[in-house]
C-alpha cells in the first residue's frame, strides 16, 4: 500500500549532509534540480527520514505487543536473526544480509521535496564538545536552516499488511523525538485510501485519523 507523508519543521529544521559553501559549516542536504541545468533543490533524503522511524519504532514497539530483538547495531542485525523469523522491526525496516532474501525491508520512503521554494537562513551555533556536552571553547560554526512551517513532501509504501501497526505508531513517536540536527518536526498522513482500508475496524484506526491532523501547530 501506498501513502503520501507531509513533514513541516516546528522548530528551525536542519538536515546536514550537503555539500560545505562559503560561510556554512553543515548546509542542508540538496540536490540537482530535474530538469533544470545548475540549480538546486533541498530535500530531505528518504534514508534519513527511514532511519529515524526506525529508531522510533524500535522505542515503541514493544510496549505495543510488536517484536523487537532490542539490537540497535546494523552489523549486529544478521548474527541475531540468524534462524527463524526476524523481530517486527526488523522485517519492517530490513537489515544488511549476505544471504540471498533475507533482510529485505518492507517499507520504502521517498526523498522529500519542498512543496514551496524555502528560505533558508544562516545561524552561527556554539560548537558542543562531545565527551564532557561543554561548549568547546571558542568555537563556533554556522548551520543553514530552513525555518519553521515550510513542509516538504515524500511517499511511503507498505508491503506486509500485519506491520501497518508498527509503522503508524513509529509515525506518531516521530513527531515527539529529535530529527536531523536537533530539529522537532511535525508531520501528517494524506491520499491515504489503501492504508485506511487496511486499518479501518482494528485498534489503528484511531491512530490514523490522529496522523492525519498536524500535531504541533494550527495552520500556519
Ligand atoms: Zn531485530
């Protein structure tokens, strides 16, 4: 099944991994503009986005009767899945396997594109040392952000129906953790006809009207 994804920062919105400019120490991920010689887009990468879903899921999923093996290590993944069925957020997020079939995820997440041109800004940010969390000393570093409200657009597709559960609640603790750089971002579930009806008439269907609304904030 096949649904769409709007994701808006409530707070600045950094997702670092573009390539460095004059004056920017961690510029937002962009990328060539199709279509269009030397100009470029922002985006925030699928990968990134389906990484911190899974740490979302595998925080929540067992207080919610899904299976998770508790191992947060990808090269630890495979030795633990070994024999039998993996855990539930396993088989949803996949995992690195040498074996032909195994590991292979069951959700797929586009990149996200702004739905409108976005205004960056510059912000010059004390670096924190890592080992004692103290300002280092002097040093300072610039990040580009976009700023609150700019939504960007992705789409997500589902293959194993039983998972649906699993995927909706990650969704939902998403809008309540830390995203890229420190960012909170809020997000909405739209063209979502499949995915209602593989949940109408179970426990999700609650959940799902609920993801449908953005939770931060009132239109902006
Ligand atoms: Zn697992």
């Amino acid at each position: 099944m096949k649904f769409d994804v709007r994701i808006r920062g409530v707070t600045l919105l950094c997702v670092g991994g573009g390539r460095p400019e004059p004056g920017v120490d961690i510029a937002f991920m962009k990328r060539v503009k199709p279509g269009e010689e030397g100009a470029y887009e922002y985006y925030i990468p699928g990968s990134s986005f389906k990484g911190a879903l899974r740490s979302a899921a595998s925080r929540v999923a067992e207080a919610y009767g899904f299976k998770f093996c508790g191992e947060v290590d990808p090269r630890r993944l495979e030795e633990r899945h070994e024999r039998g069925e993996p855990c539930d957020v396993c088989r949803l997020f996949g995992y690195p396997s040498r074996l032909p079939g195994r590991g292979i995820s069951r959700l797929f997440v586009s990149d996200f594109t702004p739905v409108k041109e976005p205004e960056p800004l510059i912000v010059t940010r004390v670096r924190i040392d890592d080992n004692s969390l103290r300002a280092a000393e002097g040093v300072l570093f610039n990040l580009e952000y976009i700023p609150p409200g700019i939504e960007f657009r992705g789409e997500i597709w589902l293959v194993d129906r039983d998972l649906v559960g699993l995927l909706l609640l990650a969704l939902a603790e998403l809008r309540l953790d830390r995203f890229g750089r420190g960012s909170i971002i809020d997000l909405r579930v739209e063209d979502d006809a499949e995915l209602e009806e593989a949940v109408r008439g179970t426990r999700w269907m609650g959940l799902l009207k609920d993801l449908r609304e953005w939770m931060w904030i009132e239109d902006i």
